[in-house]
C-alpha cells in the first residue's frame, strides 16, 4: 500500500486557488484578494502570498504595483508552451533511467492500475493525478536531482490540469497509452526516450 499523500497548508491553498480559476470564480482580468482568501480559509495570509507567488511563477496570474493581484489571460498558446520543454527533460530522464526501469517497474504498473480504475469511473482529478505521478517516477529514476528539479519547476500537474479542463473535455483513456510505455521499458526498446518524447507531445492540449 502506498502512503498517504499529504499536502502542506500552501498546496491546498495552491488548489483552492487554481480551482477557483479554472471553475471561473475568478475571471481573466479580476483581481484575487488576499486577505479574503485568508479570511475564507481561516488562515493566516503568509501561506495564502506563498501560494500566490508559486502561481505567479508559473504565470497564472500577474502582480501590479497598487492594482494587486490578478488573473491572466491564458491562450492555448500558454497552455501548450511548457510540452516541448517537458518532452525533451522527458526524453532525457527516459534514457538515463532505461536500465533501472527495465528491471523494476513496480512503481509504473502501481500508477497505470490507478490510472485504469480513474479511466473506469471518469475520474478527471485522480487521472491527472496519476498520469502526473507516473511521469515523475520516470524522472525520479533517471538518478538526476537537477533535471527532477527543473521537471518539476515546470507545475506539470497544474499545467496539465488546466489543459484537460479548459482545452480537452472529451474523455480521454489515460491507461493504455501509459502501460504500453512500461512494456517499452520492460522490454528494453532502444528507442524509449523517442517514445516517450513523442508520448508527451501528444498530450499538448487541442482546441
């Protein structure tokens, strides 16, 4: 059994916040209020500022001298920009962590049977929740603290969760695409990384 996951107070207030502006609480353009946040959370605003400066950094929202914070104007464009870059780190970490892969892919197989049973129900959430955890056990294999680092800098999980809401509302069937990269890994393709590569391009959102 896997641990629990457990989400410190600026994560949960991360998704509070990303949930309001993929619902559209809070349209492109409005300024988000701080101090309201905190006040319906019944928490202090220095987790609430720390969450707001993660999702700025990521560019969902923009901060302005004397207009506050506010959210910005995403195109597909923005969505799509970060899956070039993923691939590549991607490509990279499946090459470097072929050997360690090919031999256990107990963690792989753990997320593709989670990822059967989000398939089974439509569940959204958990499918983006497993598919991102599955691609980070591929870079966390691959050995390299410097390109888990900059993978994850990205916000792949929030990246991913705005695509399928706002630009991909078919179902989608995560599982199949997912355990036929463990067979490749499994059976040692020699071109995995190419694979893998291409695997992640194909997911770029679609108006």
């Amino acid at each position: 059994m896997s641990p629990p996951v457990v989400h410190s107070l600026r994560e949960q207030i991360r998704e509070h916040i990303l949930e309001g502006i993929v619902s559209g609480r809070w349209q492109p353009g409005e300024r988000i209020v701080e101090r309201r946040i905190a006040a319906e959370l019944l928490v202090s605003q220095t987790p609430v500022r720390e969450a707001l400066r993660e999702l700025e950094s990521l560019r969902l929202i923009e901060s302005a001298p004397n207009k506050g914070v506010r959210v910005r104007e995403l195109t597909a464009d923005d969505l799509r920009e970060s899956y070039p870059v993923r691939a590549g780190l991607e490509q990279v970490a499946a090459e470097l962590a072929a050997g360690a892969l090919a031999e256990d892919t107990t963690a792989l197989d753990r997320e593709v049977e989670a990822l059967r049973e989000a398939d089974r129900t439509a569940d959204g959430e958990a499918q983006v929740r497993h598919t991102v955890a599955f691609h980070r056990e591929i870079v966390r294999a691959s050995g390299n603290s410097v390109l888990l680092h900059t993978w994850e800098s990205l916000g792949i999980e929030v990246w991913t969760t705005l695509s399928i809401r706002w630009l991909s509302p078919e179902p989608w069937l995560q599982a199949e695409d997912h355990a036929q990269l463990v067979a490749a890994f499994r059976r040692r393709d020699p071109d995995i990384g190419e694979l893998l590569k291409t695997h992640v391009l194909g997911c770029a959102p679609r108006i």
